[in-house]
C-alpha cells in the first residue's frame, strides 16, 4: 500500500468513525405527554396539574407550589396520585410511578409560602 493511499484509507475510517458517532449522539425524540399526575388546575395559559405541594402549619390546607401545564395549551387528562402520604409535610406527584413522594415532615414556615391555589 502505497503512502497515499494509506492517508486517504484513514481519512476515510475517521470520517466514517465520525460520521457514526455523530449518527448515534443524536437527540432522541420524546414521546409526547399523555398524561400528568397530581390535582387538576386550571389557570390563565390553561389546564394543568399541580405536581408539588405544601402542608401550611397554621391552616392545614395543602398549598400547590408548582403547576406542570399540559403541553401545546392541549387537555391532557391529569390523574391523582391519591391521598396525600401520612404525616407528609411537602410533596411532589412522581410522574412516572403515579404516586406522591413525601420530601419533607417538618412543618414549613407558613410565612414563607407562595401564594398557590389551595388543593387539598
């Protein structure tokens, strides 16, 4: 095999190395949203679902600290998780298993608490 030829032959494996690299380093597509967990909301940019809750220490209401908004301001349907975990103090809906994860027990400071709409 002659120099040349021993050049263009590994430009063209790295090339092709990169090109396959490059190939398998795309970004997937996602499947679309078909569906939240948590306690159904509604608000200005539409329907969605509060996914994150807070216990207030004083009047014992669960205060939602964060709303997924279904996607494309479509209706996607929103499931609750069920009941709010035992002596659970904050919450977020785990949307994959469907079930609310408890983060926290300790009573939050109810002076620092956005005002959310009240969900439970």
């Amino acid at each position: 095999m002659t120099p040349r030829r021993a050049i263009w032959t590994a430009v063209l494996l790295a090339a092709a190395l990169v090109g396959t690299g490059g190939f398998l380093a795309r970004p997937q597509p996602t499947a679309p949203i078909s569906l939240l967990y948590g306690v159904p909301v509604t608000f200005a940019a539409g329907p969605g679902a509060c996914v994150t809750a807070v216990l207030h220490p004083v009047t014992h209401h669960w205060i939602c600290t964060d709303i997924e908004q279904s996607p494309a301001r479509t209706a996607v349907p929103v499931v609750s998780p069920g009941p709010f975990p035992g002596n659970c103090t904050y919450v977020d809906a785990d949307q994959h298993d469907g079930r609310w994860l408890c983060r926290m027990t300790v009573p939050a400071d109810g002076s620092s608490l956005p005002d959310g709409p009240i969900v439970g």
